[in-house]
C-alpha cells in the first residue's frame, strides 16, 4: 500500500539551477519525511516535517507541508551534480512508513 | 560508529533454497524493518519488529520469514516459496515506528 507518490518521476537540470519535486498522500500523517538514495546505496533521512508545520528548512533544502491538499514539496536549491539521486517522500500515519516511487533528478554539471 | 549493517552484499540463491539476509545495529533502536525494493520502484515492506520477539508481516511477506531474538538482529529469510526473489533488499531501523530510519546498504539477490 504505497501512500506517497512523487512527480515528477525522474527530473534532469543544470548545476546551479533549483529542482523541486512534489509528493501527494491519501490519508491523514502524524509526519512526512524526505529521504536520498544514491544508486546501489541505501536510504539517507534528509528532513522530517510534523503535519502541524507548514515549511522547514535544512541547508539547501526547503520542504513545505500543505495537509489541506496531501501534498508536498522538497525545494533543493543551488544544485549540485552531487545531488544527483533518487529522492522519496515517505509518510507516517498509525502504520510504518510508506514509501512512494521516488523521483530520480539527474544533476548536470 | 553507529550504524546499521547488512550482509553479504551480493548473494545468488539456487531453485529450491532457502538464504538468509543478515541484519544488524549498534544503535540502540527498538524497531526494524525488512523492504524489497525493485528496479525503478519505491520500497515495499516485508516484515517489521517493533519490539525483540515480536514481528509484523507487512505488505509482501508470502514467501519471506524472520526472526528477532536479539534487539541488534533481524534476519530475513527468503524461502523457496518466494518465486520472484531477484531483488535488492534493504533493512533499516529507527527508535519507534514513526521515528526517521536509518538504512543499511542492502543485499542484492539474484537467481542461479
């Protein structure tokens, strides 16, 4: 029962530029976090968002929170071919965490 | 350091043999998670544990069996009634059930 799904599926830009990817849900969340998986590695946490908060920030990332709409959003700015990853939105409801599929940003230097 | 420890990295399994995935943390966490996840795909949940000698199935256990007798352990076995066993497999743990999780590096399975 996959909850969160994030869109796009894969995103390709520029280094320096901003990527933002987008994760909708269906049912109410105590939180939502946003997690990193470099390829053949596994998940790294990156930023966890209670759903009494509507932004938070951490480095170069800035998530938002909208529980009116199930959604939301990572922001990473400035970035980097580094960044390059699969990026997922996992949420916490009165299960473990779901996971969505993920979106792939290819970061081109 | 603390961590979360998976091995081995690669295993091959033959038709009809079971194989085991070890997993194990120093962290001190209470719960632990066993995902399948395929190519392109998101994570899907095999088995959790939220306390020693206590397990759930989650959302693809047919085929797969485990065990948690020790806080730092939970071992996955894939048994010969899982058809479709080639898959990268990752365990993670956290404090509780709605706590970040910490990954290991998974086992990728492939079939002889």
């Amino acid at each position: 029962s996959q909850q969160g799904e994030e869109d796009p599926q894969a995103l390709s830009i520029q280094e320096g530029e901003n990527a933002t990817m987008n994760c909708s849900y269906k049912t109410s969340i105590n939180n939502l976090q946003w997690y990193r998986q470099n390829s053949g590695r596994g998940l790294v946490h990156l930023i966890l968002i209670r759903s009494n908060e509507r932004e938070k920030h951490s480095g170069r990332l800035r998530v938002t929170l909208d529980t009116s709409k199930k959604s939301s959003s990572l922001l990473i700015t400035a970035s980097r071919a580094a960044d390059t990853a699969s990026y997922f939105c996992a949420t916490d409801g009165n299960t473990p965490l779901v996971f969505g599929k993920g979106t792939r940003l290819s970061v081109i230097a | 350091d603390g961590g979360i420890t998976q091995s081995p990295k690669y295993l091959f399994r033959k038709e009809g043999q079971n194989v085991t995935l070890s997993c194990e943390q120093n962290l001190n966490h209470d719960a632990m998670y066993w995902y399948r996840q395929d190519p392109g795909q998101g994570l899907r949940l095999i088995y959790y544990s939220q306390i020693v000698n206590d397990f759930q199935k989650g959302d693809i256990a047919e085929g797969y069996s485990v065990s948690r007798e020790k806080k730092e352990s939970f071992p996955l076995t894939v048994t010969s009634a899982q058809k479709n066993p080639t898959a990268f497999y990752l365990c993670a743990s956290s404090i509780n059930g709605g706590a970040p999780q910490h990954f290991g590096d998974g086992t990728r399975l492939s079939i002889l």
